[in-house]
C-alpha cells in the first residue's frame, strides 16, 4: 500500500482553513446584501419608474401619431379600427410597479438591471472559496492515494464543495442569490463541524471501505445530500414568503423587506419540488447501490443495520413528500415541511447516526 504524502495532506488542511474562512467572509458579505435590501429596492423601484416613464411617453407620441393620421383619413376613427389598449396612470398598457410588491418574477429574473453589488462580491467570494476548497478535497485525496471521503471528516468537507459548487452552477442559470446567505451559512457550518466535531487525521481506508463501490455509492450519496441541502434553504425561505404573503392579502406589511427580492413562495415550492425530484432519483440509486455493496462485503443485500434503516427512513419521508405534492395536493406549508422534516433526517443520520449507534457503518472515524 502507498504511503501517505503527509507534507501534502498538511496543505490540505491549510487550504480547508483558508476557504472556511472565504466561506464566512461571503456569508457576511451576503448578510450585508440582505441588510441594505431597502436601499436596493428603492434603486429597483425608480429604475421601473423610469422605464414606466419612458413607456408613457412613447405611449403618447404613438397616440398623438394615431390621430394625426384619423384626421387626415388614413386610418379610421376608433370605432372602426377598435379601441387601443388602456393605458394606465402612466399613459401605457403597463402598470407602475406596487410599492411593497415583490421585484423577481416567478422564474427568478429580477425586474430593473441594477447590479447589487455586494451581493456580486459574495459571489466572486464564494467562487474563490469553492476553488481552494477543491484544491483542498483533492489533494487531501491524492496524499492518502483514494477517493477523499472515507470518514465524517472528509464527508462533511466534501458535501460542503458539492453544495457550494451546485449553488454555483445554479447561478449560472438562475438568479439565486437571495439563497446566497443560507448556502453559505450551511458551507460554514459544515467546515465547522467536519474540523471541530470530526477532526480525523490523514490514513488509509478501513479494509470494508475498500471497494470500488464506494466511488458510486459515496458520491452519488453526497450529491444527492447536496441538493436536498439546496431545497432545503428553498423550504425555509418558502415558509416565510408565505407567511409574508399571507399577512399582505389581508393588509399587513411586507415585512422583512428583504423578501421582496425572493420568489414567490409558489415560485419556491415550484423549484423545491423539481430538485427534490432529482435530489430522490440520486437517493434511490445510493439506496440500491448500497445493498449491492453490502451484499459483495458481508453476504446480504439488506441487514437492519441502524445506518441501513435510517437511509430507508430518509427515501419514504422524500418519497412521500413527492407523493403527498403530486397527487394529493399537499402543496403550501405541509410540503415545505416534508421537505425539511426530509433534510433533517439526513442530518440525523450523517451526524448521531454515525457517531453514537454502533453497527457494520460505523465509520466516523473519529479518533477516541
């Protein structure tokens, strides 16, 4: 077996700290984007008043145009051609934006072009923090010569790149960054508690871990893990827009400000549920995959170990969740709910699963 590159294992660990510290930089830059929200809005709303302005008085020279043209008989008067659209109180067939509604449309693209630029900052943060946090994850991997996720520590360290690293992609798509301060807080916890709460030395896997099985099973597993984490953020956010908007049919206020730049809490639970959808298939297949590999390592596919069980509790809770969204019209709150009671679950079993019940998956690796 090869040895262990210590000296690289030891910039592992340096460039971990470094991007845990990129991580907690963006979270507070992302904290600030949300607490200057009002400043924000305020610059959104005069730039839709301005385009509402300059549709007005476009609005008006066609109209002016219009009946130069019915007086000199080119074209006929309105009852002949039929009404032109109704303008509003701004002349044009579009509306003013409301004060207090919501400045992002339902497919995540914000209304106006301004930049926010300390949410930009955040970004390009947490870009860099996903850069040295794969330097970090590959290199612990190579100096130990195997995949880099062989105990709590390297689990925790791992999912958190791949949170990150969907977060961003997403972005490329989807204006998200009203997620930015969750996913980042979420990233910043996990470093927390793979260097404090499971701080495992660089070493050679344990020899049930030595299979192929492990490159399938593992990554799919933290995959999936990275999007119900996602959804998860979506969930929580769902539940205050809807409380937001609950109280705003009523006549109350549209406080916290900040929400106005989140989606709808429809446009939330809509997107929740197709990434759940995806987060399921993947969890499904870490379900399958990893009888199969309990079957080649101890000789059953399926065994009541607590690890085994818990993973099982995590696919009906998400499987019901899908259910209970598509056929029985468990939408709202209730889904956001089953959503998060899913997310926990799989907390549960990464963390006192793992550590404190015994069994055949017992491989925190935490030193005792």
């Amino acid at each position: 077996m090869p040895s262990i590159n210590l000296q690289l294992a030891s910039y592992s660990d340096l460039f971990m700290l470094i991007a845990a510290l990129v991580y907690a930089a963006a979270f507070i830059v992302f904290a600030i984007d949300l607490s200057t929200s009002s400043r924000t809005i305020r610059t959104l709303e005069a730039e839709l008043a301005a385009e509402n302005a300059a549709g007005a008085e476009t609005g008006a020279q066609a109209e002016a145009r219009r009946e130069q043209l019915v007086g000199a008989g080119v074209v006929g008067s309105e009852q002949e051609t039929g009404p032109t659209a109704a303008p509003d109180s701004h002349g044009t067939g579009t509306s003013a934006p409301v004060r207090g509604a919501d400045l992002v449309d339902d497919d995540m693209a914000y209304l106006g072009t301004t930049r926010r630029p300390a949410a930009n900052v955040a970004v390009a943060l947490t870009v860099i923090g996903m850069l040295l946090h794969a330097f970090a994850v590959i290199a612990r991997g190579v100096a130990a010569h195997r995949v880099p996720w062989g105990n709590m520590y390297e689990f925790c360290t791992t999912g958190a790149l791949l949170v990150a690293a969907v977060y961003l992609l997403f972005l490329i798509r989807k204006d998200i960054r009203f997620l930015g301060t969750f996913v980042t807080g979420l990233v910043v916890i996990m470093m927390a508690a793979a260097t404090m709460g499971f701080p495992t030395p660089i070493a050679h896997l344990q020899p049930a871990l030595q299979s192929p099985w492990i490159v399938i099973h593992v990554s799919i597993a933290v995959l999936s893990s990275a999007l119900f984490t996602l959804t998860f953020s979506m969930s929580v956010l769902q539940l205050l827009q809807h409380r937001r908007e609950a109280r705003m049919r009523v006549g109350g206020d549209s406080r916290p400000a900040f929400m106005r730049l989140v989606p709808s809490a429809l446009s939330l639970e809509n997107w929740s549920y197709r990434i759940n959808a995806v987060g399921f298939v993947m969890w499904t297949f870490t379900l399958i995959a990893g009888a199969i590999w309990a079957e080649a390592a101890w000789g059953r596919y399926w065994g009541w170990d607590t690890k085994e069980v818990w993973t099982f509790v995590i696919w009906v809770v998400y499987a019901g969740y899908l259910h209970a969204r598509a056929t029985r019209g468990w939408t709202g709150d209730r889904a956001a709910w089953l959503s998060i009671i899913g997310f926990a679950c799989l907390v549960f079993n990464f963390t006192i699963v793992n550590t404190y019940f015994p069994g055949l998956h017992s491989y925190a690796g935490i030193p005792e």
